[in-house]
C-alpha cells in the first residue's frame, strides 16, 4: 500500500457510487466513517475497511477488487461488514455483528463507527422532525446492545465504550 491509499479508495469509492437513491447519502456516510476511524487514529487498513464498508453492497466494487488492490484483511473486513441477503430480514444485522466479533476487533470497530455515524446522522435528521428517523435510531440501538453483549473481554478499542451511549 502506498501513503495515498486512502485518498485513492476515496477516488475510487466515488467512481463507483451510482446516484444517490437510498435514505441517507450513503457516499457521504462511508467517507464520514473512514474519516472517523483516521482521526481515531486507527490504522489505514482499519480506515479503508470503514471507507469501503458498505461497497460490497452500494457500488460495482468487488471483494476479489478490494483483495487485489488494498490486501486480503481489508476485504475480509468489509465482507464481515457486509450484509448476507440470503438471510431472513430479521437475522441480517445479528449476522452481521456474530461474522464481525468472530473476524476481529478490527472489524467491530468499523461496525461500530458505522453505527455511531448512522445514529448522529439520524438523531440530527429527527431533531428536524423527521419521523422516519426514529426507526433508523432504534435500529442503531439494537446494534449497539448486540456489539456490547458479544464484545469479547480482549477487545478494547475505546469506540465500543461509545456505544453505551446511543
């Protein structure tokens, strides 16, 4: 990897972005996550893995893409953070927490910094009446309970500390 890894997942993660169409602008989401991650001072691999966290979903990016171009860890990660549509709707985000306790803690912080920036973006569109918000708010705390009943004792990053209080 090169110093400018992370500016080049943001080129590309922008490239490959179709048209904003879902509930939230989700562009903007991955970049405040991988932002969020860097002024933790998070490690680059943590901070693409939290770039490209949703691309496997949102983007033409591929997980055999992201392998090649920013390593194995990086698109292990994002997978785990991936969700598993031949799921029922109900168990897709306890999947999704149960495959990122078990990949690593370096993949439950970027579940985490996801949820973290899910829940300000929605509790500030709620502070502006948006009613719909409040399922979104509610989504992200259960999340957030499932993160820290299964938080293995040895990980302790201090972002899951952050999500007592959502």
């Amino acid at each position: 990897m090169t110093a400018f890894s992370i500016e080049d997942a943001i080129r590309l993660l922008v490239s490959r972005f179709p048209r904003e169409r879902w509930k939230k602008p989700s562009l903007f989401h991955s970049i405040r996550v991988g932002s969020a991650l860097y002024l933790r001072w998070q490690s680059e691999e943590i901070c693409l893995a939290g770039l490209f966290h949703d691309a496997l979903e949102d983007t033409s990016i591929t997980e055999e893409e992201l392998t090649e171009k920013y390593g194995e860890w990086v698109a292990w990660a994002v997978k785990a953070n991936s969700k598993d549509l031949s799921l029922p709707k109900e168990d897709i985000l306890e999947d999704i927490v149960r495959r990122c306790v078990l990949h690593s803690e370096w993949a439950l912080i970027v579940k985490s910094a996801d949820i973290l920036d899910n829940f300000a973006y929605y509790s500030r569109r709620k502070k502006e009446w948006d009613t719909s918000a409040e399922e979104e708010i509610r989504r992200c705390q259960n999340i957030a309970t499932m993160i820290l009943e299964n938080l293995p004792t040895q990980y302790t990053d201090s972002i899951f500390a952050e999500l007592q209080y959502i």
